[in-house]
C-alpha cells in the first residue's frame, strides 16, 4: 500500500510539472509578454528595463527556474489588471467557487443517488425512461444552456430567485443546479449500472430467501456495494465542476476564480490566467491522488495489479 | 473510402455475420429492416437543423447575419402579438436605460436607487403601488425569430452559427483525428520507449480539464477561427491515440503484417495500407461520437469569449449577446441553445446507433 501511494504521488509530481512546462511555454508563444501591457509610446529605453527587472532578458531555461521558484514560495506575480497580488485576488476569490462547488456536489449527491437506485430497482419502468431522458439530456446541453435556460424560468419567467449576483442562499440555487446537472446525469446512471450488478448477485438473492425486507435489501446490502463504481468517477466529477464553474460563474456573474479567469483573458491578463490554471492542475492532479488511494483502500485488487 | 480488409474487422464472428447477410440476399424485407432501424428523427434534426443551413446559409437567411438594422433592435419572434400588460410598480429602477428596463423589472426586485418609471405613452412619473398598463410590441414575420440588439435577425445568424458549428467540427475532428490516428499507430507499430512517452502524454492530456487548457492556448495564441480549430484538435487527438493505439496494438500481432514485412514492405507502407483500414471503422465511430462534444467545446468557448470572435454568427456568442438581455427578450438565447442541446442529442443518438452497427467494441469508451 506504502508502495502504491509513493508510486501514485510520484506520478502526480510528475503531472504536475508537463502541466507547469506547457502553461511556461505557452506564456513565452504567445510572444513578448510586454507587448500586452506597454502601449506604443512606451519607449525602447523603459522596455529594454522591464525586461531585465522581469529577467526577460536570460535564456528560457534560468526563466523557468526563476518562474517555478517564485510559484513555489508563493509569489504569483502581480495582476496589471487588477493592480494587486494574485495570491491576494485568488485568496479572495476562492471561497466563492468552493462554496458553489459544495452546494453543487451536495445538489449530485441528494439527486443522483436516490434517482440511480430506485431506476434499477424499477428497471424498465416510466421512471426509469424518464431518467434515462434525463440524464440523456443533461450530456447533450451546454452548462451555459443549461444555466441559461434556468435562470430564464425561474429568476426571469417565475420571479422564484434572483437572476445573478452572489447573496444569500437563494443566490447559490440556480448556479448550484445548473454546475450540478451534468454531474448528476452522469453520476445517476453510474450508479443505475453497478446496482443492476449488485442486485443480480448471489447474497442478494440470499438475503431475499431469508426474507429481509426489500428496502433493507436495497439500502443497507446493495447501495453501499454499488457506490464504488461511481467512487471511481470523483476525479471525474471534479474535472466537471471545475469546466462547469468556469462556465456557471459567467452565466451568474458569481464573483469566484472561474469568473475571475474569464475577466483576465477579456483583458489578456496572462499573469492572472496562468496562476489559477496552475491552481486548479494543482487541485485536480491532488484530488486523483486522493481518489486513486481512496480507492485502492477501498478494493484491494487495484494495489496489488500496479 | 473502401475498407480494404486483410482480415475481417471482427475477426471469425464478423466473418460468419457477412456470410449469414449473404446467403439472406438484398431483399426488400431486409432492407426495410435495415431502414426501420435507421434512426430517422435525429436525422431528420440534423439535416435540418445544421447540415441544410450550414450549407445553403447564404440563400436561405432573409437578412445579413453581421449587419442589422438599428431601428428594428430587439423585436420579438414573429408570432408574438402586440399585448398590453400591466404591472404593479414594486420598487423604482435606475437604469442606463429607464424606459426601455423599468417597469418591465418593476415586478422583480432589482434594488438600485430612483427612476423615471414612464407609463405607457410615455409620459409621466408613476409612483410606487402605481399599477403600469404598457404595449408591448409584437414581432413581425420578417424577423420570424425576432432580433438581436444591433437589430441582426435571429434566423439568419442562427443558419450561419450552423455553418460555423459544422466547419469548426469537422476540421477540428479531422485535424484531430489524423493526429491522434497517426500517433496512436506509429506508438502501438513502434512500441518501446516512444510508446511508454506517448501514452504518458495521452495519460496526462486526457486526465486535465479541457476547457482550461483551451483557455491557456487561447490566451497565448489569440482568439480566432483557426485557433479554435487548432484548440479542439489539440484537445482531441490524445482520444483517438489511445484508443487506436488499442486496436493497432491487436492487429499488429497478425499474420498478415507479417507477411507484408517478408514481402519487403516499408513501415510506412504496412500503417497505411494494411493496419489504418483495420481501424477505419474505429475512427469513424469516433468522430460521430465526438462531434457533439465538439459542438459544445465550440459553443462554450464562444460563450465565454474565447472561441470565435464577434461579430460572427456563433451559437455561443449568440447565447452571450443573448445572456445580457435576458430578463426582457429571451429569444436571443433561447434559439441558439435550443438548437445546440438539438444538434448535440441528435449527433449522440446518432453516434451511439453507428457505433452499434459498426464497432460494439467501443461501447466503454
């Protein structure tokens, strides 16, 4: 297990650092990162500064090295957007996202569970179709239709919730749901598939012999099997959320990271864009590592094939 | 193309299906068969909701989809009617724009400040608990879906977002699919160390979120019709590399292969003419599968400002440009997300019905 867990941080390492050499690269492609900030009447003498104070002047190797140097110790950089620290604007930004990230997997979670186990025990039925239509639906909408369309119905048609911004509860509603649609079409039928396996297994079949009420059959002997399939998927899901609230934020205005993204690259604040893409690698590549060992805990074939 | 195959695709199974479908002959039942499992209303959908437009847009469109015209901004679809509605005045709005905003969000609480709430003909301060009787305008046929702030019709930008959608997803899959096609059969025909560094990258690519690479190129390289393309194929090819490199893997242990290479075939020769129409199959089934996702990466990034530029007619920009005005003219979005949520569900039932037919293998993938 020991083994297994260095094996898999190593590996994340490593993931980590192609993922800080690509966005390093990509921000030297996009030409001379001055171009961007210094208007024409900038003179060679005040730019020919810059570079060196911005050691644009050194090979492309030392200026990596100074890069990742700097991201370990915290230093980001400066926003010339916003005129501040990035850790600072991405300390601030943070909670939001996170706050809507977790009102969206709880939103999965109370939705995707219960409707995947009740269309396997009523496996052909109406219900089941509708699911089915469902989660069918929720793979081929856009988050932004998605978002779009519930913030028409229930902020602008029904008047229920407010149309964007962030506040009290009744703010993180309609951006909660439409983060979390996608999860939970695909979640649902995760869970569909792995209770249709447990069900047709031979100790439920025992447990029925011996009479055990069949909600019990269903909540306490299969559910609990059934929730390793989608176990596997969290790093999946994460993936999602992080896509989706890039996304959400915008429909909603919701002043998080992912909006925050979306505001640096309308004014080509590459410094800003560059800091959250390697914050959300950095989260994404760690929650795998969590996932992977959660999961070889959890099913001790996985450690043993590695 | 023709599928040459050396060896039937699905092996001895494959080969007793082609032997079973001869001795049955092209009867009409048969073919009445094959055409009832034909699904026809994603087809239907997609002809004509995205292959028609996208081809004939510049006939079919009643007006110019960049240009529109001032005067007739914001007019609602054609069927709606003129209507008179009343309000009660819940809270007075500042706006940039008070006649046109106030007393249709009267009923809402937007929560800013003093305004000049205007009744119906346009006169007058109306104060609070005040009920507000105000026309509102219907649209005409000549905008059947009504239009946009600038005044552009709706349908017109819709057909030419359909060519938009169709272009961007073709050449990015094409684009895509030979990179990740040749590299998934050069890794599985050469094997050693540049597999092990392939399938690494593949590994890594696949596990990232798309969206935020698609962000980081677009940022270095600029927004674009050609950087969206080179954005999603980038985004694509490591699907297709591992997969592929799956099957190359399989038919590289044949006999066939072997024999070409006694025959002094080069390298080259044996990828192209003897393993890439054994995976043929595959990659078509692939690229259907994808063209839905395809057509939402495009959407999204547009919407978010990141894709196509304005003022092109992207079903993405659209929903963004739509997205302002949503609380007084929800056609602007509404369309384009319509047609979108369409196209894709179709692509997939589609895809999902191609994949079936031709390669059952794939159905985890």
């Amino acid at each position: 297990m020991q083994r297994f867990i260095v094996l898999r941080i190593l590996q994340g390492l490593l993931a980590v650092f192609v993922i800080s050499l690509i966005v390093f690269a990509l921000s030297r492609v996009a030409g001379d990162p001055l171009a961007a900030i210094l208007d024409d009447e900038a003179g060679k003498e005040q730019i020919e500064r810059l570079r060196q104070s911005w050691g644009l002047d050194k090979p492309l190797h030392v200026q990596y090295f100074t890069y990742m140097r700097r991201l370990l110790t915290g230093d980001l950089g400066v926003s010339f957007r916003w005129d501040r620290p990035v850790l600072e604007l991405i300390a601030e930004r943070l909670p939001a996202t996170i706050q809507l990230s977790a009102f969206a997997l709880v939103v999965t979670g109370i939705i995707a569970f219960p409707i995947g186990v009740l269309s396997a025990v009523k496996k052909d039925s109406w219900f089941d179709a509708g699911g089915k239509m469902f989660a069918i639906l929720g793979q081929s909408a856009p988050t932004f239709a998605v978002g779009l369309i519930l913030m028409w119905v229930f902020a602008v048609q029904l008047g229920w919730l407010p149309t964007s911004g962030k506040g009290g509860i009744k703010h993180i509603i309609l951006p909660g749901f439409a983060l979390g649609y996608y999860n939970v079409a695909a979640i649902m039928r995760l869970t569909r598939s792995s209770m249709l396996d447990v069900l047709d297994t031979e100790y439920v079949k025992l447990a029925r012999i011996k009479g055990i009420p069949e909600w019990k059959i269903v909540w306490k002997h299969c559910f609990r099997n059934a929730l390793i399939g989608p176990l596997t998927y969290f790093s999946l899901i994460f993936a999602i959320l992080i896509t989706g609230s890039v996304v959400i934020e915008t429909v909603f205005a919701w002043p998080g990271l992912g909006l925050m993204v979306i505001e640096a690259i309308n004014s080509k604040d590459h410094i800003v864009v560059q800091a959250v893409v390697m914050l959300f690698a950095l989260l994404y590549v760690g929650i795998n590592i969590i996932t992977d060992i959660t999961y070889a805990y959890v099913d001790p074939r996985i450690r043993y094939n590695q | 193309m023709a599928v040459q195959t050396s060896a039937p695709p699905g092996g001895p199974a494959g080969a007793a299906a082609g032997v079973a479908a001869g001795t049955r002959g092209l009867s009409a039942g048969r073919i009445w068969s094959e055409l009832r499992r034909l699904p026809v209303i994603p087809m239907f959908i997609l002809v004509f909701l995205l292959v028609i437009p996208a081809i004939f847009a510049d006939v079919l469109s009643p007006h110019d989809s960049t240009i529109g015209d001032l005067d007739r901004a914001l007019e609602p679809p054609g069927w709606v009617r003129d209507r008179e509605t009343s309000q009660v005045v819940v809270q007075r709005v500042r706006d940039k724009n008070p006649n046109e905003i106030s007393i249709n969000n009267a009923r809402r609480n937007l929560n800013t400040g003093v305004a000049n709430l205007v009744d119906a003909n346009g006169n007058g301060e109306v104060d609070l608990g005040e009920t507000v009787v105000r026309m509102e305008e219907g649209g005409s046929w000549e905008y059947p879906f009504g239009t946009d702030k600038q005044g552009r019709d709706v349908l017109s930008r819709m057909m030419h977002g359909a060519r938009i959608s169709l272009a961007v997803s073709c050449l990015a899959i094409l684009l895509g699919g030979i990179l990740g096609t040749g590299l998934g059969m050069i890794a599985a025909y050469r094997g050693g160390f540049l597999d092990a560094v392939l399938m690494r990258i593949v590994d890594i690519k696949l596990a990232f979120p798309s969206i935020l690479l698609a962000l980081t190129l677009v940022v270095a390289i600029g927004s674009g019709f050609s950087t969206v393309i080179i954005v999603i194929a980038l985004l694509l090819w490591a699907r297709y590399a591992r997969v592929i490199r799956g099957e190359a893997l399989a038919i590289r242990e044949r006999d066939f292969i072997d024999r070409a290479r006694v025959a002094g075939a080069s390298n080259l020769r044996i990828m192209m003419k003897h393993i890439f129409p054994n995976v043929f199959n595959t990659v078509i089934v692939l690229a259907t599968l994808e063209v839905g996702h395809v057509i939402i990466l495009e959407a999204t990034l547009s919407f978010l400002g990141a894709g196509i530029p304005r003022p092109n007619p992207a079903w993405g920009l659209m929903a963004a440009d739509g997205r302002e005005v949503i609380t007084s003219s929800y056609w602007i979005f509404m369309f384009p997300c319509l047609a979108i949520v369409l196209t894709v569900l179709s692509m997939n039932l589609l895809g999902d019905w191609l994949r079936d037919r031709l390669d059952p293998k794939l159905r985890n993938v």
